[in-house]
C-alpha cells in the first residue's frame, strides 16, 4: 500500500467512508474552496473596469473607450492618427474582429514586431 492510499485510508474513516476517488474530490474541493482569492480578482463591475485602467495607464498603455464595436474601426483611426502610427491593425482570428474597418488595414494573426498596433478582445 502506498502512502497516498495510506493517507486516503486514513481520511476515508475519518470523514465517514466513501470510495477514495470521492474522499480525493471531497478533499481537492474543499482546497479549492481553501484558496486566498487575490484582492484584485476579488472587484467586479464598473471598480473592476475601472482598475484594469489604472493599472494599464500605469505601465503607459492606452486606453480608449467606446459606445459600441461599431465605433471600434473609427476611434482606432483617430488613436493611430494622433500618435502618428500607420493605419494598420492586426488581430486574432475572433469572429469579433471580422468587420469593415473602414480606413485602417487589418490583417489577422498573432502580433508581429513590424506591426505597431495588435488587438484582442478583453471583457467589459
């Protein structure tokens, strides 16, 4: 007998019988359940949005918000051309992207470095 099959033994009569798979599941469930959930998972909603975007603007990334997918191609646009960037994006094959991005190129797949701008969906 194992050491792992002595400890389950041991458990199983402890905690009442049972077969040592559902002893085993008992057990990893309630570790789970155990878990410390980081304080920044923890924040749901608009203080979630809201912290994604501070920790972003943080590291000097963008962030742009817009009313709805339809108004993605043309606030891209104006972000490129603000900062002076081609008017080209590349993105993952989601189906969310599969749209007329009116004066900005698209091309799909994952970033390249020649390529300045790359976007994947997130949520929220």
């Amino acid at each position: 007998m194992s050491a792992r099959d002595r400890i389950l033994a041991r458990v199983t009569r402890a905690t009442g019988g049972g077969d040592k798979v559902a002893v085993a599941a008992r057990l990893g469930h309630h570790q789970a359940q155990m878990a410390p959930v980081p304080v920044a998972a923890q924040t749901i909603g608009p203080a979630r949005i809201a912290q994604f975007i501070a920790k972003a603007t943080a590291v000097d990334a963008t962030v742009s918000r817009v009313a709805s997918l339809e108004d993605l191609p043309k606030a891209l646009a104006e972000e490129l051309r603000d900062r002076n960037l081609p008017a080209a994006i590349r993105t993952g094959h989601d189906p969310i992207f599969e749209r007329d991005w009116g004066t900005v190129e698209h091309s799909t797949g994952p970033g390249r470095l020649e390529e300045p701008v790359a976007r994947s969906p997130g949520d929220g």
